[in-house]
C-alpha cells in the first residue's frame, strides 16, 4: 500500500554506514515479531481477551494487524529503537501504538 510509511530517524551525529548490518537485522526481526507481539498483548489486552476470546488471542490475530506507519530510531548511543501505528482487529474504533526498545516492547496503548 503506498500510503503505508516506514521512517528512520537518526539522532545526533550518527554514521549510517556503521549501523547498516545491525538495522538491517533489526528490520527484519520486526517484519516476523509475531512471538514477541503476542505474547506481550495478551498480557496488555487480558481482559478483553477474557470477555470475548475464552482467555486466548485469536489465531489470526497477528495475520490482521495492517501497519498504518512505523518509525526505526537509532539513538545517540547507537540504541535501536522503533514504534508503529496499527490497525488492530479486536479494536473497532481505535489504533495500537507499540513502541520497541532493542528487541522488546517497551509500550503499548490505544489511540483514538
């Protein structure tokens, strides 16, 4: 979809060309975070899941995620961060904002 943006922010005086292998690595390990993905959701959205999933994420879950946009971040020090808006199926009128830290989420809340 070309409305769908993928940003990369580096901030203070980063050498790109440094970190080109690990943002590669990193890129794709978000494009497949499926593990990571559910399983901090179904801590965050238990109670949801309770009242109208029987306690468990739907098989389908993450297969119905739509990116809106995303952001990659390479910190000061070299931290890889990143964050992404989604389209979540178990969340009519609102958006999924998940932040990352490295390899882990850091947060994830609704919007709107």
């Amino acid at each position: 979809d070309p409305q769908q943006k993928l940003g990369l922010t580096l901030e203070g005086n980063i050498d790109l060309a440094h970190y080109l292998e690990e943002l590669n690595k990193y890129i794709i390990w978000l494009g497949d975070c499926r593990q990571v993905l559910e399983k901090f959701y179904q801590t965050f959205n238990q109670t949801v899941l309770e009242r109208n999933h029987h306690g468990f994420l739907p098989q389908d879950w993450y297969d119905q995620l739509t990116v809106i946009n995303g952001t990659v971040i390479i910190t000061e020090n070299g931290e890889l961060r990143a964050g992404f808006t989604v389209v979540d199926s178990l969340a009519a009128y609102q958006v999924l904002v998940i932040e990352f830290k490295g390899y882990e989420i850091s947060k994830m809340y609704y919007e709107g």
